[in-house]
C-alpha cells in the first residue's frame, strides 16, 4: 500500500531516558488561513511524527559526518569535545524539492525527518520548492527555517560544512550540486541526504548517465554511501535514501585532471529533466533572439 495512502499519523514518544525536545520555535504556529487548509492540524501532524520507530536518530547521527569533527581537524580529550560542537553549530541545511507538506504524506513525513535533523541543532535551514504554497510557506518560516525565493536549480556552492536534504529529486538537481562543488575542498563539506548514486547508476542507462549527469557517474566512485533503514509500510517515502560524504583525504589524492575539466551541465538532450528551471527573464529572452 502506497504511504500516500495512510490518513492518520500515529504519534511516537520518544523511549525512556530520551531528552531531546523540539525547539521552541516548533511549536504549533498562529498562521492566518490564506487557503481552505486547517493549518494548525497540518502542523500537529508534522510535529507529532517523530519517526522514532521508523529511523532512530541516534543510529543517524552515528552514521553520518554530522556527529564527527572533520577529516582536517584531529584533537584529544575535550578539545575533541568541543570541536565536534563547533562543527554541528557551523553546519548549514539546504532542502529542495520537499513538495507539497499540505498534502502529499510522503512530504510531511520527510519534513519530519528534517525537523528532527535540526534538533541535532544545525545553525540555519533554507528550503526551496516551486510546490510550496503561500500557507506553506509561512508554515516554514514559522518553523524557524528560511524560505527561499530564488530557484538555484540546485547550483549552490558549499563554503562551510553543508548538509543538502534532497530527497527522491530528479537527476539534474544532484548533479548540479555536483558540479557547482565540483573541486576537493567544496566537495568535502558536502553532505547528502538524498537518492542513493550507485542506485541512479543502476537504474539509468550508461550512455545518459555519462552524456547528461556526468558528476553523478563520477561521483560514485569518490563518494561513501551509507543506505538508510527503511520499512516496508514507507518504501515509498524512504526508499533508496543514502547517507552521501565525501572524504577529503581520498579527494586530495586523486589527480588534479579529475577536476579540470568541469563544463556547467545543459541538458539538451533530456525530454524529461525532473527539475524545475528557473524563469529566463523577458529581457534574457530578447537577447538570445537577437543574437
């Protein structure tokens, strides 16, 4: 049966000696009504959906660089401590592509995912999807994330540790983020919760995959994956998900010709490209005919 499907949510409590509260400013938010959604309930749900039964946040954190000072920083004792702190306050998120919260289930389950990612706490969270609706998006700023207006086609670069949450998003997003970090230092601050590469290599034919999403056929083999648990009952909503780092000391012994030659990615030969492009503008419009 598809997630979709599931009309209630059950609440999960957290198990005994678990202290780990929702921030403050997760509580339920006081939003005018601006369509026919009952947005005090859309907000009970996703905040009542903790999903400890379905992925153990401890477990999370275990596995990924988020619980890990990185790879350039080695200390002892406390120093150790505290730069391990330091790392989870100086790591920023970035989600694309979450989709309609209001009502699609598989969204908000993983806007729950997210919401208990920032209890880790990071320092700041942006999202961005073309789906978010006005109501929607004054739920997020509510929640205390930011709210992006500008479509970067997933072309964000990293200058600190970034945690980028994109789950289930077309090829084009990943591989623009690729490309847009595409060098030792920018890659190794990235992280990925997203689709699985080695599964999109699977799944894609080898003549696309090299033509139109290079950085993902390349970044296979530079990358650890980590899969993520998932029940069978949210195969649909978590299915494939990967944990995605990539380790600095492998980046810096790969030869510099592995970095040179990086063209921004076109696309032109994609019929389907799962990604939203953002508007050219009227102006941008003229000028291409005129030249």
């Amino acid at each position: 049966m598809s997630s979709d499907s599931v009309e209630e949510w059950q609440v999960v409590r957290r198990g005994k000696g678990a202290s780990r509260k929702f921030r403050s400013h997760h509580q339920i938010p006081s939003v005018c009504l601006q369509e026919q959604l009952d947005v005090e309930k859309l907000v009970r749900r996703i905040r009542d959906t903790v999903l400890m039964k379905i992925l153990s946040l401890d477990q999370l954190l275990v596995s990924t660089s988020l619980s890990r000072p990185s790879d350039s920083i080695k200390t002892e004792g406390q120093q150790d401590k505290d730069t391990e702190a330091t790392v989870r306050q100086q790591l920023e998120c970035v989600c694309y592509g979450l989709g309609s919260f209001s009502s699609c289930v598989s969204a908000r389950y993983q806007l729950a995912m997210l919401l208990l990612l920032l209890d880790i706490p990071l320092k700041d969270c942006s999202l961005y999807d073309p789906a978010f609706s006005v109501t929607e998006k004054d739920i997020l700023r509510e929640l205390g994330l930011t709210v992006l207006t500008e479509n970067e086609e997933g072309k964000r670069l990293a200058t600190k540790p970034t945690l980028f949450y994109l789950m289930h998003c077309g090829k084009a997003l990943y591989n623009n983020l690729l490309w847009q970090n595409w060098n030792p230092h920018c890659l190794s601050l990235v992280t990925i919760i997203g689709n699985c590469f080695s599964g999109i290599r699977e799944r894609t034919f080898e003549r696309e995959l090299k033509r139109d999403y290079s950085y993902i056929n390349k970044a296979v083999d530079l990358c650890e994956e980590r899969l993520l648990p998932c029940p069978s009952r949210l195969i649909d909503v978590f299915s494939d998900t990967a944990i995605i780092t990539f380790s600095s000391d492998r980046l810096n012994k790969l030869p510099s010709s592995t970095w040179t030659d990086s063209p921004e990615p076109q696309y032109q030969h994609c019929s389907d490209l799962e990604i939203i492009l953002k508007q050219t503008s009227v102006l941008d419009s003229r000028e291409t005919s005129l030249s």
